[in-house]
C-alpha cells in the first residue's frame, strides 16, 4: 500500500520551495529577529537554523503526502546564566508555532520550586498545573538538575521527574520542555536519569560571551531603551565589563543590564541636579535624555576599589 502511494506521486512532483515556507509562515521573520535580538551566539544560532530546517523540510514532504512523523524537540540547553537560553527558548516556541508544531507557541519557565512540593502528595499537583500552563507551547526548567537529589532517594523531586518523563513521551506532539543548567551538572542529571536523556533530541550548548560582544549587548539593550552610549563611553564600559568578568556572580548578559539600568540611574540623577543647578535654566534637551555618558558608567577604578572579591550587581 504504501509503496504504491510513493509509486503514484510524480517523481517531477513540486512540493513548494523552501524560501516560500521559509517566509509565508514567518519563520525567516523569527530568525532574522534572533539575529537581531542576540550579539554573537553563533553555535546556537547555527543549531536553531538547523531545527528549523527540519521542520521546513518535513513539511514539504507533507505536502507530497510522504510519510512524516513529528522529531524528538524536546531540548538540553547547558551554559552559565546570561547567555541567552531564555530568548532562545521563546524564539524556539514562535518557530514551532508557526510551522504548525505547536498551538500557541507560549513560552513557561519553570525551577524547582515551581515543580516539587513541600510534603507528601504536593509535588503531583503542582508538577500537572505547570505543564497544563505549558501544553501548546514551551516548558523550560532552569537549573533541572535541582530536581534530582542523589543524596536523598526519598526526596519528592524524584516524582515530578517520573510526570515530566510521561509527558515527554505521551505528550510530545503538544509540549515541548528544554532543561537548562550547567553543563557538567547537566551530565550528571542525565547520568542518574538515563529515560530523561533518550528523551532530549536537541543538546545546544551556550558558550560565554566575550568583553567585545558584551559591549555589542549593552548596545543593543541602549538602543532597545531609545538610549545611546557616547562614543567616550564605549572604552569605559569595556574595561569595566573585562575585570567584572573576573569577579564572582558575573552573569554574562544579565550582568550587563545592571551595568546599563545603573548607568540611566546615574544618567537621572546628573540631570536632576544639572536642571536645579542656579547656573541652569533648568530645561532638558531631547540629546541629553537619550545619552549615556562615560561618568555615567561604572569604571575599573570604581571597581578595583570594592575589591577583587566584593559582591556587586
């Protein structure tokens, strides 16, 4: 029977071309927005591409009528905080929604804490109304590895891990859950829970950033902000971020919206006290709302004198 039916479908028989798919259902759109949205990245940009291509491809072959059947999506993405996972995840589910893989295409981020209850018959309930918030769309759990404790085999974890097997697998044409975290931690999760391994199609690992493209991000989010960094700002924010990089709790990205929400404090502050300045007629132009000078920023003297070991945003 089936033979047959490949047997009647022309070999000559078009079935679209990739560029149509690519742009009638706003997948190049998406991709393109990634682009845009996230400095560098290049690994992870290749690998999304290479989904999404897939799924493109899968569906031109349904267009024929050959036998398509949905890929494991199901993702690892491993990398330290700040480097992108959660955009990611969200462009991934506007992908799939699109491409008609999932119904809304919505994005849940989900830890421990959201999963695992306290005492005995909690972590069920709270583990089915987190993936019933997520069906039709994406579950990231952030730092999965939480959910096991090797130390401890009657810890409740160990039940929530059983209810998201079962649903990877029941369930995998309506959600799509990716596990976030650390790499060598995330191997080691794996290790404990094989099912949850052969379940995962996708492992995309997130590397640093480098000082260069960190300063490409304060950029952008300026930018995102209708903010511009002043050309002699540039030097003093690159500095800053390369001695950050080297001080406990740096979080890549993440690190660097602290550098630009403290700057617009400072920014506000410099121009609250200037328009009371006696010398000011206290008017405030369009240029200096939108600029972020080089005093605005935290510099690397600043910085040296917390200390190599201080606690800072």
């Amino acid at each position: 029977m089936k033979i047959d039916r490949l047997n009647a479908i022309p070999e000559e028989a078009e079935a679209g071309t990739v560029e149509e798919f690519m742009y009638k259902d706003g997948v190049k759109e998406i991709l393109e927005k990634l682009d845009t949205d996230l400095v560098g990245l290049i690994p992870v940009k290749s690998r999304v591409r290479e989904i999404a291509a897939l799924l493109v491809v899968d569906k031109l072959r349904r267009n024929l009528g050959l036998d398509t059947s949905v890929p494991s999506l199901h993702m690892c993405f491993t990398g330290a905080p700040g480097t992108g996972k959660t955009t990611v995840a969200m462009r991934m589910g506007q992908i799939l929604q699109r491409m008609g893989y999932s119904r809304s295409g919505h994005l849940v981020v989900a830890t421990r804490d959201d999963l695992v209850g306290q005492y005995v018959g909690h972590t069920a309930p709270k583990t089915k109304e987190v993936i019933k918030k997520a069906m039709g769309g994406v579950l990231l759990i952030d730092e999965a590895y939480y959910l096991y404790n090797a130390s401890n085999d009657r810890d409740y974890g160990q039940e929530s891990i059983e209810i998201l097997l079962n649903v990877m697998e029941e369930n995998r044409e309506d959600i799509v859950i990716v596990l976030a975290g650390y790499k060598d931690r995330m191997d080691k999760f794996f290790s404990f829970i094989p099912g949850m391994s052969s379940r995962v199609g996708n492992h995309i690992e997130f590397p640093n950033y480098e000082p260069e493209e960190l300063l490409g991000i304060a950029k952008v989010m300026c930018r995102d902000l209708e903010y511009e960094m002043s050309v002699d700002s540039e030097p003093i924010f690159f500095e800053y971020i390369k001695k950050r990089m080297t001080m406990p709790y740096f979080s890549n990205a993440r690190t660097v919206r602290n550098a630009v929400d403290r700057a617009r404090m400072r920014a506000a502050i410099r121009l609250f006290n200037k328009a009371f300045d006696q010398s000011s007629d206290g008017m405030v132009s369009k240029a200096e709302l939108m600029t972020l000078e080089k005093n605005d920023f935290v510099s690397v003297e600043e910085l040296n004198a917390l200390g190599d070991n201080a606690i800072v945003e």
